[in-house]
C-alpha cells in the first residue's frame, strides 16, 4: 500500500453514505459479468440520467433522502464483505467517486482483506494518485446524448483522460439503438478509449436481448464488446440483485 502526503492513511471508523449493500450475486454488467460479487452502492450522484435505474440513490425530490441512506463505517462495510467467501466487491451508485477519499480508503482496505475490487463510474470525476495506485477497477460509463445531461455535465476531459491513462480501466456506454454509437466512435477517436463495452439500455429482459440483437453486429465490426445485463435477464429490475 503506498501512503501519500496527499491521502492519509485509512482511518476505518470513517463514514460513508451508503444507499444499499447487496449479494452474493452475479456482476450483471462489463468486463466481469457473469462473476460472483458482493455490492456496496453510495449515495449521491452528480448526474441526472432521464433513464437512471437507481434515482432513490440521489433523487430527493422523489424519494426520502432519510430513509434510502445510511452512513456506514467503512470498518463495518469490510467486516461485512469479508464475512463472504465472495471474492470480488464492486462499488456503485449513483456516483462512487463523490466520496473520493473514503471510497479510496474502503477500497484499499477490502484488497488488503483480500478482495478485488471494481468501482463503477460515470468518468466525470478523476480518481486520485491513491485509488489510481491500488488494485480497483474502473468500469466507466460515460453517458451519451440520450441521457437528457448537458454535454458539459457528462463529457470531463479531464477527468476521462485520467481515467483513460490506468491500465485497469474499461469503458461501458448504456446503448439504447445503433444511431447511438456513432457517439462511441467519437469519443473513442477524441480520447483513445479502450476496451469498450456496449451494454442495452433498458430495465425489462425482453427490451435489452431485443437492443442487443439490433446492436451486435455493427458492436463486431466497430471491434468492441457487447455485454447483457445479467441481473436483469435473471431477475428482472428488482433492487438488491
Ligand atoms: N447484479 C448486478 N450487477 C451490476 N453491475 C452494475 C450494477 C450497478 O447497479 O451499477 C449492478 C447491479 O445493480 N446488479
Ligand atoms: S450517472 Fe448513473 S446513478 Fe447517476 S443519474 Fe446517471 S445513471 Fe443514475
Ligand atoms: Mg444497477
């Protein structure tokens, strides 16, 4: 583990604000789908996506700030995973890197208690010497036009060339038709983006197998990967799967 002058060293008894932790399950999405995983999912997040599937993490004129959040240690979120033999933990949200500093501390905590770790982003927010220097992995889904955000809020250079520069870095855009990826390409071109994901937008098991047949062949000749949402497949969107 490097300590920096920058990041102080864990202090556990620290909060996070938590939505939801859940599983064992399966990673539904990317690059380890079909894995077993424990999920930690924090509140809060900088975005506004029209089709978001979890706005009772962030939406507070819709749902009860109060009684969807919760702040947890991040001491008790690592003895809670480490009572899995599950090996992977993926942190999500809402936005993740809202709580940089002790999303930083959990997941260099959790590796030392011997779990993987994957953090799920929307790459508008930039990681850190600290996080970038440990073991997570970044699964980042920029959002596209069809999110209803403004370019400004959704596309961070900054923060996607940061993201862009560490090896354990993937990238997975929500598709909701092929005119979408077209969008893809751009931003492949403009910030060198690899590996890419496309995953079908939509929360039911029949829309998203019917996106992803419209999608997969053009998603082969462009070289990218195409992922289901597993989770949804088996479970339909329920929350805690
Ligand atoms: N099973 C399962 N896999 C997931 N992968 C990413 C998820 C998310 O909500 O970010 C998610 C989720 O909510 N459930
Ligand atoms: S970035 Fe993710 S959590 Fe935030 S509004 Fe968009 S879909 Fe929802
Ligand atoms: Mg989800």
């Amino acid at each position: 583990m490097i300590v920096t002058e920058q990041q102080p060293a864990p202090s556990p008894a620290r909060d996070l604000l938590v939505s939801e932790t859940f599983g064992p399950t399966f990673q539904g999405e990317g690059v380890s789908s079909g894995q077993q995983a424990l999920f930690v999912r924090l509140a809060a997040c900088n975005l506004s996506c029209r089709w978001c599937d979890t706005p009772f993490t962030w939406d507070w004129s819709t749902f009860d700030r109060s009684a969807e959040t919760q702040h947890v240690s991040i001491i008790d979120l690592v003895r809670w995973a480490a009572g899995f033999e599950t090996k992977l933990v993926v942190v999500t949200g809402g936005e993740p890197l809202l709580q940089r500093d002790r999303l930083t501390e959990l997941a260099i905590l959790l590796e030392i208690a011997g779990k993987r770790v994957e953090i799920e982003t929307n790459g508008t927010l930039v990681p850190g010497a600290a996080l970038a220097a440990s073991a997570t992995r970044f699964n980042v889904s920029v959002k596209l036009a069809h999110s209803g955000v403004t370019q400004e809020r959704r596309i961070r250079p900054d923060a996607i060339r940061a993201l862009a520069d560490m090896s354990a870095c993937n990238w997975k855009f929500v598709v909701q038709q092929p005119g979408d990826l077209d969008e893809i390409a751009d931003l492949e071109a403009r910030f060198g983006l690899e590996p890419i994901w496309v995953m079908p937008a939509g929360t039911q098991d029949a829309s998203t197998l019917a996106v992803m047949r419209a999608l997969a062949d053009e998603v082969l000749v462009r070289g990218w990967n195409l992922t289901p949402r597993l989770h949804i497949l088996l479970w339909g969107d329920i929350r805690g799967r």
